[in-house]
C-alpha cells in the first residue's frame, strides 16, 4: 500500500507540509489507493491562532510537537 504522509496543525487541522507519496510496487495499477497518514504538529495556523494579530515575532506559534531539526528529529 501507498502512503502519503501530512503533516496538519493539531486545534485547526490546516496542512502545515504534504510529503511526496511513498510508492509500493503496485502504485499506479487499476484499483490501486494510496492511504494518507496524519503528523499532527503545532498548535494551530496563523491564521487560525488567536495571538496572529500580535506583533511578536512569536505571533501565531502555540506550543509545538516538541520534534525540531535542532532536536534531531528523524525524518
């Protein structure tokens, strides 16, 4: 089966970043699917975030998953 990972805000759902789908060896073949797996990261969007209208360079950014580059996260 075929995956493709997204990774969405947790409170608002918006897509943070859709990865490229991982194929099988049946990928394309009729009748085929690729599943979709949710990463839930952040807290919510600008957009939806309560503090966006703030002027903080923080503005928007709630409480993450804890998983940074800087953490060594494995992706």
């Amino acid at each position: 089966m075929c995956y493709k990972v997204v990774e969405r805000y947790s409170v608002c759902k918006c897509v943070y970043f859709q990865h490229s789908i991982d194929p099988c060896s049946a990928y394309g073949q009729r009748g085929h699917s690729v599943q979709e797996k949710t990463v839930l990261v952040g807290y919510a969007c600008s957009r939806h975030s309560a503090r966006g209208a703030s002027s903080s360079p923080t503005a928007g950014r709630g409480p993450d998953s804890g998983y940074s580059s800087s953490k060594g996260s494995y992706r």
